[in-house]
C-alpha cells in the first residue's frame, strides 16, 4: 500500500514534568492538523484504570482549546464507519496490550492502515498510540494484562518506538536498562529499527520525510550496528525504508 500520502505525529508521552497534559504537544498539533481538519476521531482503548467517557472527555477538553471537535469511536453504534468517515485519527496512551486487543475486538486495524495510508488522513499517537502506529507492539513497556488475537498493529511506519526510552539506571537495581531490552528485541528481529524515544519527544511523518521534534535526540538499535543518538537537524529518512526498498 502506497505510504506516499501519510501524515503522522508521533509522541513518546502525554505529560512532560511540570506541566499539564499533551501542554508540550499544544504548538506541534496544532501545526500539525491545520485549519482543514474540524473533528478527530479518539480512540481510548489504552485507559485501563478510569473509563473511556473520562478519557475522551479529557481528549475532548484538550483538542477543543486547539480549535477541533472530537467523537470518540467507542461512542459509535459502526466503528468501521467511523474510521472510513474520519477527517483525523488520534489514539491515547495506556497499556497497549489492553488497546491492541479492542483494536481487533472492533476490527478497525486495517481500516485504519487504509485510511491513513492510502487517504492520507493525520494520524496523532502518544505512548500505546504511537507504539501501534508501527509494524507490532513488541517494543512497549507495558504488561501484558490481556492477551490480544496478535502483536501485529497497524504498520505505517516500517520501524519500532519504544516510547518513554530511558538511559537511567536506578542505584542498586539489577534488572535490564531499556537499552538491554531493546538489545533483546533487535537480537530477535534483526532486520527492523528501533528509536528509543525520549520524554518531550516526537517524530512527524509526511509521507517519506521525517523529523524528530523536541529538545532531546532520539536513540536508534539496529542489529550489527552502535546504537545511534540523532538530534532534529539530522537526517532519518533511513527509518522509512522497508527491506527490498533498495538505497
């Protein structure tokens, strides 16, 4: 399916320290969703511990001092119909096991791959929603509390996030570092990359150029390659070939 047209914006959190939520996001979405968009469909699937109408309603409050209405698609009698009749897509942040398994109970994953890749409508994703926006949920951070029919997601970028990525190691701890895992996944998958993405941090996608947005650079893993710090005046357009493509 033709990439061409894509337009994604993809966020490693929701809230930075010290400010309210997707406040560091406000300028970035704003841009991002011009004045041609006037309704985002939500998707809220990732809230575990509090209720979807709280999440949209959270949603609803943000997007709507950026000037767009939202309608969240747990709140459609046809969630297909909702997605093929959708000016922009947004999916929240949470336990991405728990959002990929309604994700398949709705049966939306390929509608969306379709809408966004083919009709080119904006997709925004912060944590679990920008983890889905690759080819499998294998690089989030979360537990497994569900069990979802696959890992498979909605592939519209050719490379994994692993959002929240984090250098530090607490004093005295003796589990992996992110990177340590990270390690694991590229060990097993050895053709695919994965970008450590920072807090504050995000990627835009329009078609096949892409850029890192925020203050801090992103970290890259590929198998048989030093992991790679890249800052917003480097160049990524690496990230969007899928294998076969060529140089």
């Amino acid at each position: 399916m033709d990439a061409a047209n894509r337009r994604l914006l993809l966020l490693s959190n929701s809230t930075n320290f010290g400010q309210e939520w997707l406040d560091h996001a406000e300028e970035g979405i704003r841009e991002f969703l011009g004045r041609t968009v006037d309704e985002v469909l939500f998707v809220p699937y990732a809230a575990v511990t509090f209720s979807y109408d709280e999440y949209t309603s959270l949603a609803r409050e943000k997007f709507g001092k950026l000037g767009y209405q939202v309608r969240s698609i747990h709140e459609a009698e046809r969630p297909k119909e909702a997605v093929r009749n959708a000016e922009a897509i947004a999916v929240g942040g949470g336990n991405t096991f728990h959002l990929v398994t309604h994700l398949y109970r709705i049966g939306i994953i390929d509608e969306v791959r379709r809408r966004v890749l083919r009709n080119g409508i904006p997709y925004i994703g912060w944590s679990a929603g920008a983890n889905v926006a690759c080819p499998s949920l294998k690089t989030t951070n979360d537990m497994p509390i569900v069990e979802p029919p696959s890992f498979h997601t909605f592939n519209l970028v050719p490379f994994q996030i692993n959002p929240h990525y984090l250098d530090e190691h607490p004093k005295e701890h003796q589990g992996e570092t992110r990177e340590r895992r990270i390690e694991e996944f590229i060990e097993a998958n050895p053709d695919i990359y994965v970008v450590g993405l920072r807090e504050g941090s995000m990627l835009r996608v329009e078609g096949d150029s892409i850029s890192l947005i925020g203050e801090k650079p992103a970290r890259v893993f590929r198998k048989g390659e030093e992991p790679a710090e890249y800052h917003i005046s480097d160049l990524m357009e690496f990230l969007l070939r899928r294998e076969g493509d060529g140089e």
